[in-house]
C-alpha cells in the first residue's frame, strides 16, 4: 500500500487538516475523566453543587467540541478518501488502456475488472479507516496510559497483564486471515471470469444445450467463494468476543484492586472513576487497531494487485523515431512473417507471405484456429510477429506509431458491440466530428438504416429528426 501513497499528494491539505482535527477529538476525550474525576472528589464528596454544575458545563462543552472535530474529520477524510479512489481508478484506466493483448492474456480480462473496481474499494475503505482509527488509536492509547498513570502508576500494572494478550490475539487472527483474504480476492476473479464467459457466450452456451454444465460451473465458482468467506468471517467473528472477555476482566480487575487502594487511602473514588475510563479508552484503541487490521490484510492483497497492474508494461511500444508516410495508400503486405503466442509449442503462423493492393478484396479462408484471426490482429500491431514484416503503404508497423497506424485501418469485428448512448455517438465513435449527413451515409452504408427507423418508432420525435435528416439529404 505504500507504492500507492503517491496518488494522496494532491490531498495533502484535507488530510493534514484530518490529523490535526482527531488530535483536538482525543485531547477532548482524553480531558473528559479527568474532569469527571473532579466533579466526583470535590463537587460530589464535598456537596458542592455550583462546582458540579460549573465542571458540568465545561464537560459539555469540551463533549461538544469533540463531536464537532469528530464530524469535520469524518467529512474530510471521506473526501479524500473518494477523491484517491476517482484518481486511482482513472490512473488504472488509463495505464491498462495501453495494454497490448498479450497484457490481457496475461492478466486476464476478469481480473482486470475486479482491480479496477473491487481491490480498489478496498484500499478505499481503509484508507478513510486509516485517517480516523489508525491515527486516533496511536493517540488515544498513549494518552490514556500517560492518563492513567497519573491517576495510580501501581493499578497500571493491570495494563501490563491484559494488553499482551490483545496483541498476541490481534497477531494470530492477521497472520491466519492473510491467506484467506488473499485467496478470496483469486476466487472472485474466477468467478467474475465464470459469469463473464456465460454472458459473453450466451448464444452458443443455448445453441449446444450447455444451460445446465454453465449452472453447475457457476455454482461451483460461487460456492468455492463463499467457502472461504464463511472461513474469514468465523476467523474475524471470534476477535470480538476475545476483546470484550478481556476487556471485561480488567475492568473487573480494576475495580477489585482500586478499592483495596481506596480502602488504604492511597486513591481517591473520582481517580478510581477516571482510571476505568482511561483503561476502557486503551482497550478500546486496541479494539480499532484490531478493526484496522480485519481489513488491512484484504486492502494489503487488493494493493498488490493494483500495483501489479502498474508494473505490468505494454510490450509493444511506440518506436522512438517513427517512419514518415509513403505517397501509397490502402497496401497491406506480409513478408515472411512466423508469430506464436507466448507459451505456444507452435507457431500460430509461419513464412507467411502475401500483398493486398487498394481496390483488391482478399479473402483468407481456413478452419477454426488455422490463424485467421492471428494474420488480421497483426496488421493494427495487436501483436508483435516473431520473424518478418508487416507493411502497410510500405513501411513496417514496428516503425510506426500506433495511433498512426491504426487511424489508417477500419476494423470491423464479427461480434458486433454497442455502446451506452445515442445511435448517433455510436456511428461517430470512429469519428467524433462526423456531421449528420455522413453518419446518415454511414448508416446506409452498414445497411443499418431499417433498424434505426423501426427503433425511432418508438419516440415519435425521434422519428421526426430522422426523415428530416434523409430528407435534407436526399435534397
């Protein structure tokens, strides 16, 4: 989690104003007993009423400015919190936008989902923990030692007993739930793998009756999940009852020997009062150090996989010193080309050779897996061949530009996909500044025109637009 930290630099100012605010919040909590203490010793013993009355206030008002920092707090570190994980997904979006395919491959594409979205919710989540309970722990636990011992050093060594086997427990329950957070974050990519194949293949999963075989897979990525999310819970669930036993038994403890010490009048009630908060105040920063470390090790597990992802580079990048443009136009040649994907025995291709003029249309004809589809992904430079040359107009796709490249191919994919929006913003996703009449010419050219006008059909305005369109361009 410590590579990620650079992307908190731009909210230095909302979390400094944090820290200083939960330190105003732990002073004002710790200052509450000691007040207390003195309302009990000289208000309550001396009957003192206008001394309650005046400690009192001053109580609320001290209660009343620690609510008020603990809110403050909570906004801020909220806000940084959500603005970190906007800059992380969008860094992470965009680094795996320049992904080749073998990255992909390599990934995964469900895996790649669940990173971008799951692992870092859950940095996320810790980090607003971070800001408020790990840093407000710290503080209150050493404040409410130094607290205590000014109250009765001897009684601290209650302390000394109990908070060893917080930490020993805290210790145990981290080191054995690592592993599992770990391979749970594994199982969900699987199973986002699962559901991703089903959808993705939903026509073919019908066409050959495989209903029932994809159920039963699903179920098993489901359960395998669930399993050790059931383990993680059970291992977490026993932290709680293990607290409060201890936290129980040294309030007991402290009860039991502070009154045989105000029964020798070596400690006053009010003390005695004060001391049980400020162990309480301890404990209880031991119970949010323990919260912090239920999640710590799955957001530990989610980090890694992020800046697993950072570390991943592109294999095919851009040549430092590109190759300018030919007079030719709309050529496609392969020389001796031999490609295998990574870990293959085989090649997918090998010395291959054939030119494709403008005007010609080729047709490369072959069974599944006979590398049809391997020859079309070289030409954008999906991949990078192993021996020969890919030219289009006349020049290596190696000593090109990628974004040079790939304006100069129209590529259209045998699975058609949509995108979220208009019919228009999807014509135009080639081109962003098409005007009306070529994406109505855009239309008729895919033979999509049919469709538009029966799904305008629907909105009667819609429907209105588009023969205004035709008819513009039909005049």
């Amino acid at each position: 989690m410590i590579k990620l930290s650079k992307f908190l630099k731009p909210f230095k100012i909302p979390i400094s104003f944090v820290l200083v605010l939960i330190l105003l919040q732990s002073i004002a909590e710790l200052y509450l007993p000691t007040l207390m203490a003195d309302i009990v010793d000289k208000g309550v013993v001396t009957g003192d009423t206008n001394y309650i009355w005046k400690i009192g206030g001053l109580m609320l008002l001290v209660a009343a400015g620690g609510m008020i920092c603990s809110i403050v707090a909570s906004f801020y570190s909220a806000k940084a919190a959500s603005g970190f994980g906007k800059l992380l997904r969008s860094k992470t979006f965009s680094h795996v936008g320049h992904f080749s395919l073998h990255e992909f491959d390599k990934l995964g594409t469900a895996s790649l989902i669940t990173r971008t979205t799951n692992d870092i919710t859950q940095v996320q989540q810790v980090l607003i923990m971070m800001l408020r309970m790990m840093v407000m722990a710290p503080m209150m636990c050493i404040g409410g030692i130094i607290m205590a011992l000014s109250k009765d050093a001897k009684l601290t060594l209650v302390l000394a007993v109990s908070l060893p086997v917080l930490v020993i427990t805290i210790v145990i329950i981290a080191r054995k739930g690592m592993p599992l957070f770990k391979a749970m974050q594994v199982k969900l990519d699987n199973l986002n793998r699962v559901l991703r194949e089903n959808l993705t293949g939903i026509r073919v999963i019908r066409s050959f009756n495989r209903v029932s075989h994809e159920k039963k897979r699903f179920d098993a990525a489901n359960w395998d999940l669930t399993q050790t999310a059931i383990k993680v819970n059970k291992l977490m669930a026993a932290m709680m009852p293990i607290m409060m036993i201890v936290l129980n038994l040294t309030t007991v403890a402290i009860i039991w020997f502070g009154g045989i010490r105000i029964s020798n009048g070596h400690m006053e009630v009010g003390d005695m009062m004060a001391f049980i908060q400020y162990a309480m105040q301890i404990m209880f920063s031991f119970v949010m150090l323990s919260m912090m470390f239920v999640m710590i090790p799955r957001a530990s597990v989610s980090a890694g996989r992020i800046n697993e992802v950072f570390e991943t580079t592109a294999d095919i990048q851009d040549p430092a010193v590109s190759v300018p443009a030919k007079e030719q136009k709309g050529q496609v040649e392969f020389r001796n080309v031999t490609f295998s994907y990574p870990g293959a025995e085989m090649p997918a291709i090998s010395n291959i050779s054939f030119k494709m003029n403008p005007g010609e249309v080729t047709a490369i004809i072959g069974g599944t897996g006979s590398g049809k589809s391997t020859l079309i992904n070289l030409i954008p430079r999906f991949y990078d061949v192993d021996s020969g040359k890919v030219l289009v107009d006349g020049i290596d796709v190696s000593e090109m530009k990628q974004e040079t490249l790939r304006e100069k191919i129209g590529f259209v994919p045998q699975q058609a996909v949509l995108f979220t929006g208009t019919i228009s913003e999807n014509i135009r996703y080639g081109k962003e500044d098409a005007s009306d009449n070529e994406v109505q010419h855009a239309a008729e050219i895919a033979q999509a025109t049919e469709f538009i006008r029966q799904y305008a059909k629907r909105d009667s305005i819609q429907l209105l637009k588009w023969r205004t369109k035709r008819e513009s361009v039909s005049r």
